[in-house]
C-alpha cells in the first residue's frame, strides 16, 4: 500500500505537541483552538500520533512567500 503521507505533492504536516507553542499561534490570530480550520483525524496526511483535539502544522510551498504556514484542529 502507498503511504500518501510522503507523496511529493502532500505538504508537511507536522504535530505541535508544546502548549506554549500553540497558545503562540492562537494568541497571534486572536483566535481559539475552536476556531482553527478543521481537519479529520482520518485523513491520511494527519500524523499517526495526533488525536482529536491536537493542531497540526501544515507547510506548503508558496509561489509569493518560499512557505506557507497554516494550522489545522484534528477533528473525529
């Protein structure tokens, strides 16, 4: 079977497991975990480790920054 997770064209999706570095991230979009887009913890680009309720860091490549950062609440 194809792991889809290490697929050329799946951006990185990282685990945040340092509350501090989360509240970072909500504190600077004035925003709460509840409000992040969602993604389902089925999805198979999710890292195996993230359970409901975890946010997940997705980095893609960008053509007018090098990388795009945006976060991700993993969801049933």
């Amino acid at each position: 079977m194809v792991n889809v997770s290490e697929h050329e064209l799946v951006p990185d999706h990282t685990l945040l497991e340092d509350d501090d570095e989360i509240e970072e991230v909500l504190d600077e979009y004035n925003i709460k975990r509840t409000d992040l887009p969602k993604i389902k913890r089925t999805d198979p680009a999710v890292p195996d480790e993230a359970e409901t309720g975890d946010v997940i860091r997705v980095e893609r490549d960008s053509r007018t920054t090098d990388t795009a950062i945006v976060y991700r609440l993993v969801v049933e």
